[in-house]
C-alpha cells in the first residue's frame, strides 16, 4: 500500500513538474525541463550525499581550497 502511494505522488510530481516547467519557460532565457524541477524531489539519501561530496569537490578545486584532516 505504501509503494503505491508512493508511485501516485511520484506520478503527481512529475505532472506538476512537467505543467511549472511550462510556466518557468515563459519567463527565462535558457529552458528549465521536467527533469530539472523533478529529480531533486526525488533523490535518495545516498543520491543526496554524493552530490553533496561532488559540489564540496568542486569548491575546494574551484577556490583552492586546503582540505584539512
């Protein structure tokens, strides 16, 4: 029961995803997708962490930063 929930509100996101890009698209120069409004809801804790350990990554390269231990 809980997985079929799921499923429906995963279904109902990407709806609203899919009609809010339409509307944000009106408004901006370079196009948003369904995808980039949809994913971030949905990612999974370990999703979650590993993009967080790319972007320290890409901070740490990009302003030269010591990492120290």
């Amino acid at each position: 029961m809980i997985e079929a929930h799921q499923l429906e509100q995963k279904e109902k996101d990407y709806r609203t995803s899919y009609f809010l890009s339409w509307v944000i698209n009106t408004q901006v120069k370079k196009p948003i997708s369904t995808s980039d409004i949809f994913d971030p809801l949905w990612l999974t804790t370990e999703d979650k962490k590993q993009k967080a350990l790319e972007e320290r990554q890409h901070l740490i390269k990009e302003f030269g930063l010591e990492v120290k231990k």
